[in-house]
C-alpha cells in the first residue's frame, strides 16, 4: 500500500531512534510538522532557524546518532546555512530539510521560492554540507535518501540537505525503509610502521591535539602514546577536552588561551610534532614563531586538505580513521600506559588585569565554576574572549567534557549546541559558556530550552563589549571602533523575561552558589557573570595586519 512522502520521512526518524526534531514551521513543510505530531516525536520550536540548526547539531552530537532539522523555503532555508557550516566543522550528521513551493508551478513568480529561479538553496547548501540535492519527484526519495544518508556517515562524516518541494511531500509512493549507515571499518594507513618509527626516534617530540582529537574521541589512545614515548602534551583551544589538566604530561593550551609552559616547551628545540586532528589554523598557531619549528611533523587527519601545508617542515600524514589509526598504533608498537612525573608546572598565569571596582578576573569566575561543577558536565565555548578565558583557566576532569570550535566560529553556537545536547542527554549536566555579545545573537533561544524543559546552565561572561573584537582591534592599532555597547545588555533581566531563572554575580562566592542552586533545580538557569571590561584576555597573540 502506497504512503505519501511525508509518512515515510517520520517513520524513518522513528525507526532511526529520534524523538526530537528542530526548526520553525512554515507552509511548504507543514504535512511534515502535522506527521511528527503523530508519530509522537517531540518538534523542537526554536526561536531562529539557525538556533534551530545548532540544536540539532548538539543533539547529533551528544546522542551519536542523526540530528534532523527541518525549515521553510527562502529564508527559512538560508537562516539554516550557518548551522550547516558549523555542523560540516564539527563533522557531524545533520540531515537539514527544507521546503519549496510546489514543483508543478516552478518557473513561476512564487513566494520563498527556494528553486533555480528564485533563492537557489540546494546551490547555497553546497559549500557547507557533503551532499546537497532537491527531491523533485517522489519516485526518487529512495535513492536521494540514501546518498545523503551515506555522505552523512561514511568517510569524512558531516550534514546533508535535502530540499523537498510541497507537492512532492504529499505523493504516494511505495514504502521503504532505510536504516542508519554501519559504522565501515576503515583500512589502516599504510604508514603506521612509519609513525612508529618517528616516534621511537624523536629526542624532544611533543603531542599537539587539535578538535579532532576530541571529535574522534582517542583519549585512552593519547594517553597510552604520551605515556608510554614519555611525550609532553599540548592542546590547542578546540583541542583542550582531549587530556585531563592535571595529567602530568599536559602542558597546557597552546594558542589563544595559552599557557607560559606549553610556549616555553615549544621553544625548547622540538625535533617531532605529532599533530593530532588539528588544522593548524590561525587560532591555534597564534604566536608561532620561527623558534618553535619542529624538525618534523607526524600529523594524523581525516582529510589531506590542509596537512602539511601550514608548518614547513618534513611532514608524515597519517591520513583516514584518526581514531582507528591511533589504535593500530597502539597495537602494533605494543605501547602500554606508563606513570610520568610531572615535566613541567603547567600552572597557567592568568591574564593580567586592571580591575575595577565591583567586578572581577574571567580567570576567577571560571575557577569557581570548577569549584562546583560535576566533573563530567560537558562544557560547550561560544565564540569570544569568554572560551580564550575558559581554555585558560577551566580545568577538565575528565576527557570529552569540553567542546570548541577555533575554525567556524559562529557567535551563538554554543547556545544552540548546548540546548540540543540536553534534550538528547537529560540527566547529564550541560554549561553554555557565552558572552553578552553571543547572547545577543541567538540568546532568544534560552526561550527554547525554556519551553522545551533543557536545564542548560548558561554562565554569561557580560563586559558590555564584543571584548576579542575590542582588546584585538585596540591592541593591533591602537583604537576600537564598532565593538562596545553604549547600552550593554542586562542579561539576567533578559533571561528572566523567557522565563528562565536568572543569577547576577559580582563574586566568586556568589557564581558558586548560582551554580549549585542551578544544578539542584532541574531548570533553565542563566548566570550572568559582571566581569571586569579592562581585562586583557589572553587573545594578543592573534595579530591584525591592516597593510
């Protein structure tokens, strides 16, 4: 017996496990809203698409599986691109769908029109995702479906699209039912003889863990490799989740963020940089100097676009499965987890600061958020000087509890981020650090989690400023210009108006309380943290040339 197009997509989201999907309704999508009604799965009203997008991807994230987001034609669409481009840099599957006036009146002035002829989103969607294709028969959903669905989780892994017009949405076609992608073994690179003997080589090798590292979830992997070889380690600002602060190998973060010991070790005459899922982009190379050259560098990626192309050094890539290749390592070398005395004091200096009455040191706020906080709450850094002053100063307990992006950067990811890896993982703590900045880009999206019962902690750093913009700009030019409110926001005010329970706090004592009263309530709560204007984040090394 036949079903129309729509049935078939939520069966599928049912059988795949899902029980919640984002996005903001509209016309060319309603039959799907009306069918995920039906079948008992939760829609996930957000306040902005591009909210919408980021909680789907925090879902994907923290279930491991699919996350769904649904928009309208037009602007609904391309409110989601930002999402898709943060999703592709987190390598995460996202399937995005998105409407389109019907088929039959295509070529038509229409409204939303989201074909060749109007807003073209399956051309927009390209650059951002890995597979991205409109539906303009039924009959093809079967095969559309399952490219999307395989680019999605075979290889490199990130969203997909898929446009679908209305009257495409409501044929009858007959059914079907594909499941989710196996997870393929990949095959082990052909040079994993070569790390090895690298490694057992190398006099001063240092391991330089990027976001990959983290995505790729290698943590048992890196620690047996530092402690077996005896290699000091240092994460860059995506890369800090990877390894426990206090292990005594870690030296720290390197970069924005950074620490004196891990720029100290980088100058000491490196002869092997073994860079794990790391780019090496501008963010995490900030302040590299011609003394940090390495004699070689082992990098482990998933994709050749950029190893070997940053540092001009001898490079071995190790190319595919980061994950599974670190393995075949482990297993091949025999290496086995050894203790190590601490190297080096990676006590990290905080930044220096001119402060003014009444506020205090970022440094301080995030220090007592440790103080409170269970050790395996997951931590999500929104882009600012607030996750620079996190990387700095939050310590990380346990591996994976810690998630930056230093190459996408969307303002307000985390926000979203956040939201959606709570829906999927309720019982667990989940902390949004953000700045005022970032809150008023997609803070309406608290009202989300508000009404959708998402008890994320948002721990709000609010200086009045676009406080990167601002210090960077200063720093490099010596005035600012754009960059701090004449009217700053009142974040708690603000949080209380969505109906989230709201904290100001000016002390150390105060944010520790808010955090326990937070954890204990079950709900929605913002802490907004009054922190000095005049700090100096530790983000000067990223320089800003204007010749």
């Amino acid at each position: 017996m036949k079903k129309r197009v729509y049935t078939i997509l939520v069966e599928h989201f049912k059988n795949w496990g899902i029980d919640h999907v984002f996005g903001i309704p509209g016309k060319s999508i309603s039959p799907l809203m009306l069918e995920l009604d039906n079948f008992g799965i939760e829609y996930v009203l957000g306040r902005h698409e591009t909210g919408s997008g980021f909680e789907a991807s925090g879902y994907a994230l923290a279930r491991k599986t699919i996350g769904i987001a649904i928009g309208t034609s037009g602007p609904g669409g391309t409110n989601l691109i930002t999402a898709a481009g943060q999703a592709k840099e987190f390598q995460l599957p996202v399937l995005f769908i998105t409407g389109q006036p019907s088929m039959q009146e295509t070529g038509r002035a229409l409204s939303q029109d989201s074909s060749q002829f109007g807003t073209d989103l399956v051309k927009m969607f390209e650059p951002v995702t890995l597979f991205s294709a409109r539906i303009e028969r039924g009959d093809l959903l079967p095969l559309y479906l399952k490219h999307a669905l395989e680019k999605a989780y075979v290889g490199e892994r990130g969203p997909v699209h898929l446009c679908i017009p209305f009257d495409v949405l409501m044929e009858e076609v007959e059914p079907f039912y594909l499941p989710l992608p196996d997870n393929i073994s990949p095959a082990v690179s052909p040079d994993i003889g070569k790390a090895i003997t690298l490694l057992n080589e190398a006099k001063k090798p240092v391991l330089f863990l990027g976001k990959g590292a983290v995505i790729s979830e290698v943590y048992s992997e890196l620690r047996i490799i530092a402690e077996h070889w005896g290699i000091p380690v240092v994460t860059t600002p995506g890369g800090k989740g990877a390894i426990p602060t206090k292990h005594p190998l870690n030296l720290g973060g390197y970069g924005l963020g950074g620490s004196k010991a891990a720029t100290e070790y980088m100058k000491s005459g490196i002869d092997l940089m073994i860079v794990v899922g790391s780019k090496l982009c501008d963010m995490s190379l900030s302040g590299f100097t011609a003394d940090m050259q390495p004699g070689k560098v082992l990098q482990f990626e998933y994709d050749l676009t950029f190893a070997g192309k940053t540092i001009q050094a001898p490079t071995q890539v190790i190319l595919g499965d980061i994950r599974y290749n670190l393995a075949q390592l482990v297993q091949i070398s025999g290496a086995s987890a050894k203790d190590h005395e601490r190297l080096i004091d990676n006590e990290q200096v905080a930044a220096a600061s001119t402060a003014a009455a009444g506020l205090m040191s970022a440094g301080k706020a995030f220090r007592a958020l440790r103080d409170v906080l269970p050790k395996d709450a997951i931590v999500f850094g929104d882009a600012g000087s607030h996750s620079f002053h996190a990387v700095q100063n939050f310590e990380i307990i346990e591996p994976g509890t810690f998630y930056l992006d230093e190459v996408f950067i969307a303002m307000g990811a985390a926000i979203g981020y956040s939201i959606g890896a709570q829906i999927a993982n309720p019982n667990r703590p989940i902390v949004c650090v953000t700045g005022d900045g970032c809150i008023m880009m997609h803070g309406t999206e608290i009202s989300t989690a508000v009404n959708h019962g998402a008890s994320v902690i948002f721990f709000v750093l609010n200086n009045g400023r676009l406080d990167m913009v601002d210090k960077g700009m200063s720093y490099n030019t010596g005035r600012s210009v754009g960059a701090v409110y004449e009217k700053p926001l009142d974040v708690s005010l603000f949080a209380q108006s969505m109906g989230a329970i709201a904290y100001r706090c000016h002390e150390a004592d105060e944010i520790k309380s808010a955090v326990q009263a937070a954890l204990q309530s079950n709900a929605t709560t913002v802490i907004e943290v009054m922190v000095d204007p005049l700090e100096i984040p530790p983000i000067l090394t990223r320089l800003l040339s204007l010749d």
